[in-house]
C-alpha cells in the first residue's frame, strides 16, 4: 500500500496537483507507513471516526450510484473520456435527478418552469441518451 500511495503522489505531481487532505477509513491496510508517504508530502491524513458507519454514507452513496448509471453502460475510452463522464453524470445528479429522500426534487433544487408552460415537454438527453431530463417546453 505504501508503494501505492507513493505512486498516487508522483502521478498528482506529474499532473501539476497537490492534494491536502486524504480522507479514508480505518482499514488495517491502510497503517502507518502508508499515511507517512502521504504525512511526507504535507498532506493532512484523516480518519473516519470509529464504529461510525454513516460517516462516509454520502459520499460512498454518490460513488456506487455514479458507477451503476454511468461507467458500468459505457466503454470509457480514456481518462479524459471517463472525467467528461463523470462532470457530465456528477451535473446530472445534482440539477436534474430526482432523489427520493428530497421529494424527487433534485438536490440543487427545483428547475426553473417558463411561466405559462403548457402540457408540451422537451427532453434533453446526455451521454448519447444514457442520461435524459425532461422538463417543460418553452412557449
């Protein structure tokens, strides 16, 4: 794991980043040696807290769900391909899909209705038709 991160390090050096905060669970993979290469490179390490499963719920939610709708329909080409993707399906989910929990409201919120929109609707489809939003057509 240790070799791991010291290549995740290199390969965010060679792309002109810098990360600062790794955030990660308590898996015994993951010790110390593996937290030094990141603690050498001044990045804050931070555990999730112990027998605290809800911690990284939101997150691990949006990463399953992002797998499932997205990459797992398409054949990603590249890394390029797979970030358009991902901006792609991450704008989707939040301005366009509906979220049970929020009253199938999207979480950025509501979209903006023309006023006086009728019964016609336009559907706008992403990610060559994988992904489509519905929404009233302008008058």
């Amino acid at each position: 794991m240790a070799q791991q991160a010291r290549t995740i390090c290199w390969d965010l050096r060679d792309a002109g980043g810098h990360a600062t905060i790794l955030l990660h669970d308590r898996d015994t993979k993951c010790g110390h040696p593996f937290e030094a290469v990141f603690a050498a490179q001044g990045v804050r390490v931070v555990r999730t807290p112990v027998r605290a499963p809800r911690a990284n719920a939101f997150a691990e939610r949006w990463v399953g769900s992002a797998r499932r709708e997205c990459p797992d329909w398409l054949l990603v080409t590249g890394e390029r391909h797979l970030r358009h993707v991902l901006r792609e399906d991450a704008s989707h989910y939040n301005a366009a899909r509906p979220h049970r929990s929020l009253r199938l409201q999207p979480p950025l919120g509501p979209p903006v209705r023309q006023a006086g929109s009728g019964g016609a609707v336009s559907r706008r489809e992403r990610l060559g038709g994988l992904l489509r939003e519905y929404e009233h057509a302008a008058a």
